[in-house]
C-alpha cells in the first residue's frame, strides 16, 4: 500500500460581529469583521501549526486552505465558501477542518449536524481552535456527539417553515387556529371566524363593565356577579374546554384581543382579518388607554436575557408555574426575575414567594445539571451508547473498507494495463499519458478514504473503551455548555430537565 497522505486541515473562520449589520450598510462594521476574520483565521492556523510540530501526532496536520464567508452570518448555510468547502470534501481534498468556533460554521446547532453528517460520511474531521472539540481525538468526538445529540431537540420543536407559514396566513387575515374565543365560532372548512351573537353581547358588555368600573378587580367582581363565563368550547378528541369564572389574566386578555377590531395580530403588526369585528373601535380604544394606565406587560423582555429555565420554574409556596419578567431599579440597572403566575393573577399578596432572581435560579440549576450529568449513571448510559454506537458502525466500516481495497485493485490493474499499452508503443501515447494521470489520482483518492475509514474504526475502538474517557468529557460540562450557541440554551436546558 502506497504511504499514508498527508492529513489537510483547513482553516475556517466565517464572521463576525453583529448578524443584524450588513457590511453594506455599514462600512465601519466591515472593517472591524474584516479584522475579526483575519484573527479568526489567525487563531485557525496556529492550531494548525501546533499539531503540525506535536511530535506526539500520529498524523501531521498540514495547512491547506482557508474558506471565508466575509459578511455573511452563521445563521444560515447558503453561503459560497462553505458551499465550497462542503464540495471539497466531497471530492476528498479535505481531511480536517478546523474552524474558529462551532457557531462559526453555523449558528443552528440543527443545522451544524446537516453539515457534521456530511462530514461523517466522507471521514472528515472537526477541529475547534478555541474549544476543546477535537473529533480526531476520541474524548472530543464523544463530546460533541453529546452536544449534536441536542440537535434533535431543535429540529423536532423548532419548525421554522411551520412558524413561515403561519406568518404568511396571518397576513393574510386568516385564522390560524389556537384557543377559540368568546364572541366567534370557528368555521373549520374556511379556517375562519364566524360571529357568535350570543357571546358577542357578552364580549361588548365585558367591555362596557371595564370602562364603567375603571379597574379588572372590580369589573371582575361585576363579571363574575353576572355569572360571564369564558369560552368554552369541545376539541377534535372530544374533551369539553373552558367556561371557566373570569380572572384578571383571562379578562385582560378579552380586553386588548384585537380579533374583536376584525383584525389578526402577528408579532407586532395588525393586519385586517377575514372576520367581521364585534366591538366598535371608539369602545376598544378607550378600554384599552385606561387598562394602559395600570397595566404594564410582563414578560416583554427576554432579548436581554436568556430565561433558560423558561417554562421550568415553579413557585415553592403556591406549585403555580412562574414566567419570565423584568425590572429597572433604581440606579438603572435591570433585574431578571420570574414570577409566580399566582401573583401575576391573584395580586403580590396572594403569594409568599412572588418573585425569584432569574441568574440565582438559573445558576442553581445549572449546578445541578453539571451534577447529575457527571454522575456514574450518566457515564455509564453513554458508555453503552457508544459500545452499541461502535457494534452497529464497525461492520460498516469494514464492508466500506472492503469495498474501497476492491477499487484499488480495479484501478491499479487499470493503471498497468494503461502502462503496458504505452510502454508497447500503440496509438496515441499522448492521450493515454492523460488517462493514466487520471488512473493515478483516482488511485491517491481511493486511498486517502481507505486511510479514514481505518481511522475511524479505530477511533470508535477507542471510544468504547471506557468510562474513564466519558468521565474526562463529561468534566468539562461547563465547556460543552459553552459552545452551545445562546438562542438554543433554553432548549436544550428543557430537553436535560423535563417540565
Ligand atoms: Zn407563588
């Protein structure tokens, strides 16, 4: 067999400072992403060269290439030189690739697994240059399984076309399903609401008693006096739903649905709706500059923090859930709390605990989590992954291997015979000298997969070694956490720790 070929890791730094900039708009920016890339790509290959002079490497890494996605973001993958890249590797140019960050390939860790299937296929590796995410080390390829196991839980919840959609039928006016509401039916054929009389009196008489009363608490006591109820309606499995006594969540909440203008809200913009409105817009407004008064919402803040025990938490004292909320104090610094919805509903009295910091909390669950994940349970759970995970892959690989070492010999034969045909003087000598360049490199690139496919197996060897590689992994919780991009952290927190 001819000499095993040079590893080629290649660096891989994309931008960047700020998604939302585009470097068009912006020049300044560019510049300073520009600068940005250039340290990336920097930091990339002084990785490069470290392993390269590591006398302890099997394999000496080589620089090859850089791919750059100057003003594009890591949020999406429709971007030229990871196109590039991701070709390169098909074609078998690439052994390694080594990228600044993880979210430098892609932000979506859902989408970081497309691209690492890729990968796994043509017996690439990853490299973080300033994580400790090295796939051609066993501890760094169990690690970041571990990480892309998360993957799923983004690609299974998330739904991004699901949520397009419904963006593109709201602004359209149609309804989009969701809880029915009092005062309309729902028309299941035309996705529609339709005018139910009886409960459009209802829903206008709630907005007359709110303006007379002035306050939730004392409209809720006429309201409720009255004997109002709210919707209630039965679902597809036939469980009967709603007609519950009105509180101040649910009230408020009649008070400021602009479904009753005719209209279909989606994030902040109203569109007009297919439906007919039940409440005249002079009546809604001005119920809605009085509740403005004393109402302030809640829970509008989560870009400045991330809440990732977002629908977690519980209150002690009352087991109500608690929801995410914010303040500014008094030297403008700004609080994150969640808050118990008892106390959101039933008034600050009604609940001892009422507020907890979030940071304290989440800090607290954290430490936890990092507990239970390290705990000789864990370990062993993923140890019998990655035996399983290494008796299901081995015989793949050595079919593979197999397959490949077939090949060789085809095209070697090929090769003499082209050989032969020159050495006997027959036609074109030209045009068979081209074939056999082309017979060679084909030879170099059966063997170059040979040399991973082997690399890999023993790899998975080495990972179903143990626990003691697991328990090194799994120390560096901490780490793995980190290079979870921010946007996925509360979803991956929900899929470790169940409501
Ligand atoms: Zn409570």
């Amino acid at each position: 067999m001819a000499p095993r070929p040079e590893p080629k890791p290649i660096a891989y730094p994309t931008l960047s400072v700020d998604a939302r900039s585009t470097p068009e708009s912006r020049p300044e920016q560019a510049a300073l992403e520009y600068n940005s890339l250039q340290a990336q790509e920097e930091i990339c290959k002084n990785y490069v060269a470290i392993r390269a002079a590591d006398p302890q490497m099997e394999r000496k890494w080589t620089f090859a290439q850089a791919y750059s996605d100057a003003g594009f973001s890591g949020g999406t993958l429709e971007r030229p030189a990871l196109k590039r890249l991701l070709a390169d590797i098909e074609a078998g140019k690439i052994d390694v690739i080594v990228a600044y960050k993880i979210d430098r390939i892609s932000r979506s860790i859902s989408q970081f697994y497309e691209v690492w299937k890729h990968l796994e296929t043509h017996h690439v590796d990853f490299a973080s240059a300033t994580q400790e995410l090295n796939t051609a080390t066993s501890q760094g390829k169990l690690m970041l399984n571990l990480l892309l196991s998360f993957a799923q839980y983004e690609r299974e919840l998330i739904g991004e076309r699901t949520r397009d959609k419904i963006a593109a039928a709201r602004k359209n006016g149609r309804w989009c399903g969701g809880k029915p509401i009092l005062g309309y039916d729902i028309d299941k054929e035309k996705n529609r609401l339709v005018v139910n009389e009886a409960e459009a009196r209802i829903v206008r008489d709630l907005f007359q008693i709110y303006l007379e009363e002035g306050s939730l608490l004392r409209a809720l006591k006429v309201v409720n006096e009255k004997g109002y109820r709210t919707k209630q309606w039965v679902t597809s499995t036939g469980r009967k739903n709603g007609g519950h006594t009105f509180d101040k969540v649910t009230l408020n909440r009649v008070l400021l649905n602009p479904a009753y203008l005719g209209k279909v809200r989606h994030l902040d913009q109203l569109y007009p709706g297919q439906h007919d409105a039940i409440v005249a817009p002079e009546l809604f407004e001005s119920v809605r500059k009085v509740l403005g008064d004393h109402h302030k919402p809640h829970a509008t803040t989560g870009l400045d923090h991330d809440y990732l025990l977002r629908g977690l938490v519980r209150c002690g004292a009352c087991g109500r859930a608690m929801t995410p909320s914010s303040a500014m104090g008094r030297n403008q610094k700004k609080y994150f709390y969640y808050l118990c919805t008892r106390a959101i509903r039933e008034g600050a009295s009604s609940c001892p605990v009422r507020r907890v910091s979030a940071p304290a909390v989440e800090k607290l669950a954290f430490d936890r989590l990092r507990q239970l994940v390290s705990s000789e349970t864990m370990v062993a759970a993923i140890v019998k992954v990655a035996a399983r995970e290494a008796a299901e892959r081995s015989p793949q690989l050595c079919e593979e291997r197999d397959r490949l070492e077939g090949e060789l010999r085809k095209r070697r034969e090929e090769a003499k015979r082209l050989v032969d045909a020159i050495a006997s003087g027959a036609s074109s000598a030209g045009m068979l000298s081209e074939r056999l360049r082309e017979a060679e490199a084909a030879i170099k690139a059966v063997e170059a997969r040979i040399a991973r496919v082997s690399a890999e197996a023993a790899r998975l060897q080495a990972k179903s070694e143990g626990p003691d590689r697991v328990r090194g992994a799994l120390g560096r919780f901490t780490e793995l956490w980190q290079s979870v991009p921010r946007k996925s952290r509360a979803g991956l927190m929900r899929l470790l720790v169940p409501p």
